[in-house]
C-alpha cells in the first residue's frame, strides 16, 4: 500500500507556464504537458519550487514587458 508520495508522479507545464503534478499513467488534461520531471509526489514539488519561481501567467509577462518597452 502506497501513501502517495512514492514514485509516480511527473511534473506538467500548461502554455502559460503554470506547474503541476500528475499521477503517471494517466492521459494529460487538455492543454497540459510532460515537462521531463518524474519522482515521487514530494520531489516533484520540490522540483516546481525551484523552477516556478514567477507566477504570472506566461500571457501577463508578455504584456507587461510589452507595454514596459
């Protein structure tokens, strides 16, 4: 019996740049993708806090930089 945080989980990116997790095996939501992460539950956590560290969505930092430039 697994506690869920044993090896299973991968890491997804949305076209905004948003981060998640996602139980392996399972077909991906729409509009999600594997990022190449895979681990258990906690490691892929850890993973998303090191590299998210901008939560905007993509769209919004594209408009901002736009109208700063």
């Amino acid at each position: 019996m697994t506690d869920g945080n044993e090896t299973g989980y991968l890491v997804v990116r949305n076209d905004e740049d948003q981060y998640s997790i996602w139980r392996e095996g399972r077909d991906l939501p729409p509009g999600w993708h594997a990022e190449g992460t895979t681990g258990t539950r906690q490691e892929c956590l850890d993973h998303i806090g090191r590299v998210w560290t901008d939560m905007r969505p993509r769209s919004l930092r594209e408009r901002m930089a736009a109208s700063a430039g």
